[in-house]
DNA sequence: AGAGCTACCAAACAATTGTTTGAAACGCAA
DNA sequence: TTGCGTTTCAAACAATTGTTTGGTAGCTCT
C-alpha cells in the first residue's frame, strides 16, 4: 500500500470501478478498502465523478502511453516487413510489463467507456489510444511499399488493434463456444494469425 | 404504442437500458414515458431486475433467433464455398430486417453485458449467441475440405463474429481515429475483407 | 508556546430510488 | 345492477448514497 493517501484511494478506486463499473461502485466501499474516512474522496479529489477522472487521467492514460513505448521498444528487435508490425503490437498488449490484473482493469476501464461513452472515453482516446493508434500506423507505412493510401493503412490499424481488443473484451463469449477455459495462447496465436492475414490485403 | 402495458413497458425499459445501462437507468423514468404509473413495473414484472431479464428474454433472445434465421436464408443466396458464409453473415447483421434503431438497442446491451457480466449474460449467450455460432460453424464445416479440426473452425468462427461486432461497438474508437464519420459502407468493406483474408487460414 | 495550515475524521444531511400499501377504476359474468 | 377479479394509481416508506459540516490531531514556522 502506498503511503500517501491520495495515491491509494486511486489504486482502490481503479480496482472497483473496473470491477463494478462507475456507478455500482460505492466512495464508501473505496474509503473502508483505503482504510480511511468517507470525506477523504471528497477533500482530496472534489466528489466520486472526479476521483474517477482523476483516475483516467493519472493512472489509465499513462499506462496507454507505456504501452506505445513498450512498443516501439518492440519494434526495433521484431522481424522486418509489416508483419513485424503486428508482432510488435501483440507483444506490447500481452507481455506488457504490468501484472495480469493491471492489465485487467485496464482493458476494463475502457470496455466499459466504449459500452456507455463519457467524457472520460474522449480523454481516453485522444490522449491515450491516439497516439498508439498513430505510432502504430506510421511505422507500418514506414514498412510498406508507398503509394498506399493512407485512409486503407489506417482502416487496417484499426482492424488490428481491434483483434487485441476484442480478444479480451469476449472473452466470456469465448469461453461459453469454445467450452472451458481454453489455453491463453492457443488463442493468442489464432489471434494474431488472423491478424496477420488481414494485414496482407495491404501488400497485395 | 402498443395497447397492452406490458409490452409498452418492455419496450421503453429496453431503450432506456440501451442507452443508459441498468443501474443509470430509473424506474419512475420507464413508467412516466410509458404513461402509467410508478408502480406498474413491480406489478407486471415483480421489480426493475425482472423488467430487465424480462426485456433480454422477449426481446433480445427471438432478436438473436431471428438474425441467426436470417443468416441461414441468406445463406441459400449466396456464393459456394466458406466466402458465402462470411457474405451471408454479414448480410444478416448489416441488412438485418430491424431498424437502426432496433440493431443499436440490440448491440448496445450485449457490449453492456460484455463490459460487465450479469446473469443476463449467461442467457443472451447460450439462448441467443450461441445457436447463431453453431449454426455458423456448421455451415463453415460443410463447405471446407475434410479433415479441418473443429476447434481451427470454431476459433474461426469466433473471429468472424469478433469483426461484426467489434465493428459497432468500438463506434467510437473509429470516428476518432478516422475523424469525421466515414461513410459507413467504407467501413463495412473494409472489415468484411479483413474477416475474408483471415478465413483464408482455413483453407490453405 | 502559539498561530496557522494541512490532513483526516465522526456524524449529520439532503436527495434519490426501488418498493410497498391501500384504495379507486375498470371489465365482465351472474 | 351487483359482485369480483384484474389493472392502475397516488402516496408513503425504507434504504442507500454522495456530499457537507464542524471539529481534532499533527506539523511547521516564528
């Protein structure tokens, strides 16, 4: 736990709302977890809309902006061509260097925004998503013969994250098809083939 | 407006659900749109929760049925071979016989589920999603050569599926991304020949 | 030591919200 | 018409929940 009380009411407060979504969540079930009094959301952040911004801001966007350097990390000892693109990308998303529950709750974070917008997806997706999106998609048309155009390359970067997102975002889906709990990289490696197969409509 | 309360309640409380979510969403406003009084949802369906599963069961649940019915006369239609299946899903999903509005309300309650699983999860999913995958897989199965593993198919399957939906619910994302809103045929070309290169993998 | 500031706390507050209650209105058969 | 079950209603209820209030402990600087 850390010290400073600001510090872990966002930790317990990131940890809830993810579980339970923003309105289920309850400042006193954050405050009792903090093991601390109920004005204290109120002192340090101004009311629960506000500690849940805060939340965003100082602790989903950073980890969206380590994400992109994970990958651009990547980038450098993957494979030429594009398909060291999405090699780089799956990487960063799924041997991130954040614990499986870190990972959790910020996959979660997001789900939620997308399933019911507020303003906290926009700050979400310009300052977070954005330039992932953006990093992504200038070093696969570094890596592409030019002459592609821009709006098919950024369509197919969509796509691609979309195969990394959706992969968590279903996986309830997933596993009431496929039946048990099915081995994490038996679908990780059909994932990113699918993937894979989808990029080679920009090459030809 | 339909004359039977009943219905009209089961149809306000699943636009109102679909646009704000379950606990945003407040009795008194169901029962004032509908026109009758606050205490009509305990006495039709015993409390806000039942509405809710009420709404997923007559209304969600023959909405999968009817789409799945669909897919299969579509089916019929369209092209030999496994590309016909994707054509023919497609088709079911994006030129379904319900209106905008009804496919919004429609998808906007299962990435609700998706981002926060309740029971009515577990029902939309065995009652409604899952027929639709095994009808899919079957169709799949009979147009591949022999001898494909049905777990390869499944996983296929899965992804298909993954790229109808990830298409809607990650809405925003694209409109971001893409800036002003693309048309939407665009879109829908796009993700259909992403989904088309990727069942490529199954057969050679 | 004492003023002043920050961090924290117990308790009260005000508003909202799902549910219940008891009665009125309605439809229909006897 | 009378009686009775069903449907609808206005009002009250009970519980929850975010926020505010007023005060206390701890710290620093003079």
């Amino acid at each position: 736990m850390e010290r400073d009380l600001r510090q872990r009411l966002l930790t317990v407060a990131e940890d809830l709302f993810a579980r339970r979504g923003y309105t289920e969540t309850r400042v006193r079930e954050i405050t009792s977890r903090a093991g601390c009094n109920l004005a204290a959301v109120n002192y340090h952040f101004g009311g629960k809309r506000n500690l849940y911004l805060a939340v965003i801001e100082e602790r989903w966007v950073p980890r969206a902006l380590r994400i992109r350097e994970e990958f651009v990390r990547n980038l450098h000892r993957s494979p030429s061509g594009p398909e060291g693109v999405v090699e780089a990308l799956f990487r960063a998303f799924f041997q991130s260097p954040f614990t499986e529950r870190e990972s959790w709750r910020h996959r979660r974070l997001l789900a939620q925004e997308l399933a019911q917008p507020t303003e906290a997806l926009e700050i979400m997706l310009s300052r977070g998503l954005r330039p992932l999106l953006e990093t992504i998609r200038e070093s696969l048309q570094d890596r592409l013969p030019p002459g592609v155009p821009e709006r098919r390359v950024r369509l197919t970067v969509f796509s691609l994250l979309g195969q990394t997102l959706y992969f968590h975002l279903a996986r309830p889906m997933i596993q009431n098809f496929l039946g048990e709990s099915p081995p994490e990289d038996e679908l990780l490696r059909h994932v990113k083939d699918f993937a894979l197969r989808g990029l080679k409509g920009l090459t030809g």
